[in-house]
C-alpha cells in the first residue's frame, strides 16, 4: 500500500495495486483471506466489473479525508490504523440529529456507538417491496437514538443493504435484499 502523509502524518489519500484472483457473478459467498480486497459492485457497478478478468492488474485509489466524526480525539496516521468504516451521511453526532428533513424512504444500513465507546449498534433497513418500504434518513437517525447511539453513521445503502451473522455456527442472512441478483463480487 502506497500512502501520501500531510506535515501532520496523516495520510491524504493511499492506494493499493493487486492481480484479479478470483470473479463471481453468482453472489456466492468467499473467504476473504488477509491482505486481500474484495470488491462487490451492483447496477452499473456491475457493468465494470464484469470487464475483469483473472490476471488483470488493478489499482485502487482512495481519499482518506478525516472527518468530524471520529471515534477518538487523537490523530492516528492512517497507516497505524488495522479497522476503518466508511461510510455517507453523519445521522447522529454527540446524541443529536445530524441529518434535514427528508422522506425518501430507501434500504439503510448504519453503525453507531453509545455515549461511553463501548457498545457498537448495527442497524439494516430492508426496503424496495414487501415486508419494509426503507426508511427516510430522519426516521433512521431516530431510531438510531432511541436505542442510545450517540454518533452513528449512514453507510453505502440501497441494493447492498444486507446484515448476516453467524448462528450457532452456521451463516445466516438475518436481511431481505432488495436486488441479491444483480450482486457481482471480485
């Protein structure tokens, strides 16, 4: 991984290049061995993945724009870092609505934390059909309070809006997807 740091050590934006080892467009569930990627794409998303090929070098580039919600003060270099989520819309900050009005209802996943750091909430809204239509961000951040998140954070939602657990040793979906078909992983 290849970093670029600001005067403070933190990076501004890193980048990852790696081969294609594997491509399914069944959605099929893999093992994602340690220092490897996976990427999932949808809709249009679909379109450029499927041009990969086994072989193919590939570059990754992101920005990594610290942001008001983070989960400490201190300022860790992104490359001391082993865990980061990113995600959309901050919903809560500091137990407060952080998001305007809205009413479109869409598929939602979001984490939170309580006050203390302690406790991590995980929350998927199913949506697009039967039985859950989504939910407007709003409703979502309120929620989100009401089971005591002090910040939470709307991650990437819509068609790959899903939650699964292990029980009891076996894999289970715990979410209704609103398009697990169109799902194409690398």
């Amino acid at each position: 991984m290849e970093c670029h740091h600001k005067a403070d050590g933190v990076s501004d934006w890193a980048s990852m290049t790696g081969t294609v080892v594997d491509v399914r467009k069944d959605g099929s569930s893999i093992p994602i061995p340690e220092g490897t990627l996976l990427w999932a794409g949808t809709n249009s998303k679909t379109q450029e993945l499927e041009k990969l090929t086994i072989g193919d070098q590939v570059q990754v580039k992101w920005l990594l724009a610290p942001t008001p919600f983070l989960l400490s003060s201190s300022r860790v270099p992104w490359n001391e870092l082993t865990k980061i989520i990113s995600g959309k819309e901050v919903l809560v900050k500091r137990g407060f609505v952080c998001v305007g009005p809205s009413s479109a209802r869409h598929p939602r996943p979001a984490v939170g934390l309580n006050e203390e750091g302690t406790k991590l909430v995980i929350v998927v809204v199913d949506g697009r059909g039967d039985p859950s239509v989504g939910r407007p961000l709003p409703l979502l951040a309120g929620y989100l309070l009401h089971i005591r998140a002090y910040d939470a954070l709307n991650l990437d939602g819509g068609v790959s809006s899903a939650i699964a657990a292990n029980v009891h040793g076996t894999r289970c979906l715990l979410s209704i997807p609103s398009d697990s078909a169109s799902s194409l992983m690398v």
